[in-house]
C-alpha cells in the first residue's frame, strides 16, 4: 500500500472521530478504567495471600 493512501484512509478516519465524540469518550473512558479501575481492584483484592488455609483441600 502506498504511502499517500495510507493518508487519505486516516484522513477519512480523523474526520468520522471528530464527527462521532461518542467514540472519542468511549476510547478515553476505557484507558481511565483500565489505567485507575484495574490498578485498584488489584490492590483492594489482595491476590498474594493466595488459598486461604481454613478452606478443606479438594480431593
């Protein structure tokens, strides 16, 4: 593919973006959630304490 329709397709992407804010909002809303959010239920779930010992082992 050339170089200068490799442009006018982001052209055409850039001008739907600023059309559509929904998009837009949708894109930043995620990297908020998964930058904060996930950062946050790592810490407030406490993975490293692993299997708790009271719990009977399966067999």
């Amino acid at each position: 593919m050339r170089l200068s329709k490799a442009w006018i397709i982001a052209a055409k992407d850039f001008r739907i973006f600023s059309k559509k804010r929904s998009i837009i909002y949708t894109v930043v809303g995620f990297e908020i959630f998964v930058s904060v959010g996930l950062p946050l239920l790592l810490k407030f779930s406490d993975f490293r304490k692993g299997i708790p010992r009271h719990l009977p082992s399966p067999s």
